[in-house]
C-alpha cells in the first residue's frame, strides 16, 4: 500500500512594516512583532509610498509621533504605538499584549 502524505497548505507570514523616527521604540516594536512570528521590517523615519509598496505589508505600526500628513498617505490597515498609555483611541496600543491583540483584529478583517 503506498504511503500518502498529507496535503498542507502553506499560509503566508505575515508582513509589518514598523515605522517611526524614534530608533529605540522602532527596534522594541519590531521584536514584539517577531517574537510572535510576524516577518518585520523596521523603517526609522518617515518611508515613502513606493517604499512601503515594495515591502508589500499586511499591515502597518506607526509608532508615535508621526506626522498627521503620512497617516492620509496610508491604505494599508495601520495600529499607532505609543509609549504612554491608551487614551480612548481604538487603534492606540501601548503594550505587547494590546499590539498583538490589534494585529490580530487588523490581520483578520
């Protein structure tokens, strides 16, 4: 009898892009990102939209302060960061746990 193998679909990682002018909050973000298995790239300053359409991410963190002019820019589902606590802002997190909840949420829809 020959042996079958199984047929396994192979989901795609998906891809973060992490923006924001501050280096340290950019590389904390990004390692929240990785450690639950997200492919990440980290941008420090401001990208342009052809930058972020090479990357191609499933979704985006802007980590704060951001320019209100590039958050028009955006199509891509984005999440703010920001190092001082949630203050009513739907799409505002401020720790990892609240992070990996909002992608999850914005990688669903």
């Amino acid at each position: 009898m020959p042996l079958i193998k199984p047929h396994i679909i192979a989901m795609e990682t998906p891809r973060i892009m992490v923006i924001g002018s501050k280096v340290t909050t950019v590389q904390s973000v990004s390692s929240y990102c990785l450690k639950y298995n997200f492919e990440v790239f980290p941008y420090y300053g401001t990208p342009l939209v052809e930058e972020i359409t090479l990357f191609a991410p499933h979704a985006l963190v802007l980590c704060l302060p951001i320019c209100d002019d590039f958050q028009a820019q955006v199509v891509q589902p984005y999440i703010l960061w920001s190092e001082q606590p949630s203050s009513g802002k739907s799409l505002l997190v401020s720790t990892a746990t609240e992070l990996y909840t909002s992608l999850q949420k914005v990688l669903a829809a």
